[in-house]
C-alpha cells in the first residue's frame, strides 16, 4: 500500500503487498470475512490477523491527529504564530505523492478514501494558517476574508468528495495495460511512497525551528504530534508482528519496507522531541 501522511502508514494495513491485491474470495476458505471484505486479504494466521489490526489502528491514529490541530487553531487564532508553514508545507506535499502513489498503484477504494480525507484536512490547515496570518496582521475586520475563506474550504470539500468516484471509476483502465506499463506504474508508486516519506520526515524541522525560535508551543496541540506518535509505533508494530507467518524471505521483505520504517522512526522521535517541549510548558 502506499504510504499516506506519515511514513508508511497504510503499508500496515495490509503490509505484504504494495498494489492491491486480486484474491479469489472463494479460494479463501480460512480467511476473516470482514478483512477480506473490506481489505481484499486473505489472513488466516494470528500473525497476519494483529498486523492487520494493529495497521488499522494506526490509519485511525493518522486520520484523527490533525483534527485536535484544527480545533486549537480556531480556540486559539494563532496558527500562524504557533504552526510553521514549512511543516504544513511538506506534510501536504507528502499527501500529494502519497495520493500519487496510490493512483500509479490501484489501491483499493478505502486507500483512496483515507489519502484524499489527509489532503482535505491538509486544506483545512493550510486555509486556516493563511485566514489567520492575514487577519492577524490586517489592522480593520474584513467579512469578505472570512467569507473567501468558507468558498475555498468549500469548494475543495466538494472537489475532494467528487474525486474519490472519478479515480475508482477509472481504475479499471490500469488492467488492461501491459507489463511493462504496469511495472512502469509500480516503479512510480514506489518513487512516489519514498518521495512522501522524505517530506514527512522533512516536516517535523520546520516545526522544530519554529518552537524553538518563539520558545513557546502556544497555539500547538499535543495530541496532533501525540497521536502521530501511536500512529508510526504502531505502524512499525504492525510490519514486525507480520513477520513470522511470511513463507517468504523475511530480508526482502524488510528491505521492501524499510524506508517506511526508517522515516517512521525518524519521524516517532522528531515527534518526541516536539512533544517533549509541549510537555515541559
């Protein structure tokens, strides 16, 4: 799976695998319905089964760690103070790759779904950061700002509703392609799921500067660093657990994950670091 947001995350979900898998739903006699279901995997073992759990647990993590954010910067009103826009930066462009990712490779409908809910709160974010930098700065009240502010947000909300249709109607392209542009299309999807993980890990600096040079983390909330944290130790978690069902050669699979692992663990300890100065106001 391609990575979303942060290192590696989706890859836990179904970590064997990077584009979707086709699974012969009769054939899979001992299989979990629902992971086959939902997942199109087929996890028969214990092994398989945790990884599986622990990998959704993890999405869950990610998809709830920038709403705290959002909430402060609307209590606070002072994203712009508090929230570098380097880290914003480099966390949206890490979903757009990550969204590319999953294009390139066919990942299955709740992939798309997750990737394109980062990307909106990444908007969400972004349009918060710019509405309160020009608010904050502007010496009169403009309604209009606020009301530009609403149309955009909107706007985007209902591009982004509309996107997840169009891509999953049109996946069915990708199949009837040949090999070589299909591995062509793999090799891309991988480029494009290192390419996040280095913006995601490139991301915490900014962040980390900012603190530092304000000596303060007001306008910050803990738990969109607090839960990216749980997010990338469970996703490392959820690939080590896997390990011991794989009929496979466990060196190619680590070293098939292991830029994941690499950026998820550089990320878990900027995250500390940044956590650790939240922690110590």
């Amino acid at each position: 799976m391609a990575s979303a947001r942060f290192p590696g995350k989706s890859e836990g979900v179904a970590a064997t695998n990077w584009s979707s898998p086709t699974v012969d739903r009769l054939a899979c006699v001992n299989g979990t319905p629902w992971i086959l279901y939902l997942l199109e995997e087929c996890v028969d073992n214990v092994w398989e089964y945790s990884s599986v759990v622990i990998g959704l647990f993890s999405m869950l993590c990610f998809l709830l760690s920038t709403l705290p954010q959002v909430y402060e910067a609307y209590r606070n009103g002072k994203v712009d103070q508090a929230m570098s826009f380097g880290f914003l930066f480099f966390l949206f462009s890490g979903d757009l790759t990550s969204f590319a990712g999953c294009y390139f490779t066919s990942q299955l409908p709740i992939q798309v779904v997750t990737v394109i809910f980062y990307i909106f709160t990444d908007v969400v974010l972004i349009s918060q950061f710019i509405y309160y930098k020009i608010k904050n700065n502007s010496s009169t009240k403009s309604p209009l700002l606020k009301w530009l502010c609403f149309l955009w947000c909107g706007s985007a909300t209902i591009f982004l509703t509309v996107l997840p249709s169009l891509i999953l109607n049109n996946s069915t392209t990708s199949e009837s392609l040949g090999t070589t542009t299909s591995k062509s299309l793999e090799v891309s999807g991988y480029v494009c799921g290192y390419l996040a993980s280095v913006f995601y890990l490139s991301s915490r600096f900014p962040q980390l500067y900012k603190n530092f040079q304000r000596q303060s983390t007001e306008g910050t909330s803990y738990l969109l660093f607090a839960l990216a944290m749980m997010g990338n130790g469970t996703y490392g978690l959820s690939v080590i657990v896997v390990l011991p069902s794989l009929k496979d050669s466990k060196h190619n699979f680590i070293v098939k994950h292991l830029a994941w692992l690499i950026g998820s663990l550089g990320v878990l300890i900027l995250d500390f670091f940044v956590s650790l100065k939240l922690q110590m106001e």
